[in-house]
C-alpha cells in the first residue's frame, strides 16, 4: 500500500476522494442510479484504498509509531517514512538534521531505503528518535550460496 508522506499528498488524497464521490453523484443525476452504482462498483477498490491511506496517515499523526522490528531490511523504508510522517518532521526537516539536501532524502524514500548503509539509517533513526533493531533482518539476508547459484542459473 502507498504511504502518504506528507501533509500535501494527504490534502490531495482527501480531494481525490471527495472528486471520485462526486463524480458517482454526478453519475446518479445524470444518468440515473443504475449508472452510478456501476460507476462505484468499479471505483470501490480505488476509494477503499484511498480512504485506508488517509485512515493511516491520521493514525500515524495521532497515535504515532510503535517498536519496530524488521523481518528483512526491505521493510525498514516504509517504516522510516512512516516515522517521519508520526514525528510530524517534513523531508526537509530531515535533511536538515541529517546534512543532506531534501532531495536526497526524497531519493531515499522512493527507493524505500535500500542501498542505504546501516550508518545513514542509524543517523535517520536517531534524528526521528525512533530504535531500529536490524540484527534479526540483517540474518534474514545473510549470505548462501545455492540461492546465488540458483540465481545465475535462473
């Protein structure tokens, strides 16, 4: 699922929302009710999906964050996004704090953390003042060679 990652995408996530339910009405004026429930049939997913985003983003803002430990490292890049967003600190925030440019954070967030190096996520951690326990998802990466070769072969 997409994360909302800032107050921006999540004022036009609330505006997609209230466009897509105005269009179903505008449907059911125009064209009449049948029309219209065919039009939200095939909507229901999209607005379901966008609808939980914004449920997720306010829960982020109010509630905050829990413990976090990762089954493998891919997960901890959704979690540092999602840190950030309950911390209320913007990517530019977290540039700052981090000494570098708010694009490069923007770079990091798209390609969700991977290839970071546990030094920059340890300096991320610490700046959103969250604990990262990466040993267990670091031993779900480990080395082994038949998966490799199976790999190369593939």
């Amino acid at each position: 699922m997409f994360v909302i990652k800032s107050e921006d995408q999540y004022r036009k996530t609330l505006k997609r929302i209230e466009g897509l339910k105005e269009q179903i009405e505008h449907v059911r004026q125009e064209r009449g009710p049948e029309a219209a429930e065919a039009l939200q049939a095939n909507l229901a997913d999209h607005l379901q999906e966008l609808e939980e985003q914004v449920r997720e983003y306010e829960r982020l803002k109010k509630e905050g964050l829990g413990a976090f430990r990762p089954r493998n490292l891919s997960e901890v890049g959704r979690y540092i996004i999602r840190a950030r967003v309950a911390g209320g600190m913007t990517q530019a925030e977290l540039a700052k704090q981090l000494g570098v440019s708010q694009p490069m954070v923007y770079k990091y967030e798209v390609a969700e953390y991977q290839g970071v190096g546990l030094d920059r996520l340890s300096k991320v951690a610490r700046a959103l003042k969250v604990t990262l326990d990466i040993e267990a998802a670091s031993k779900s990466v480990a080395y082994q060679a038949a998966r490799q070769e199976a790999a190369i072969l593939y």
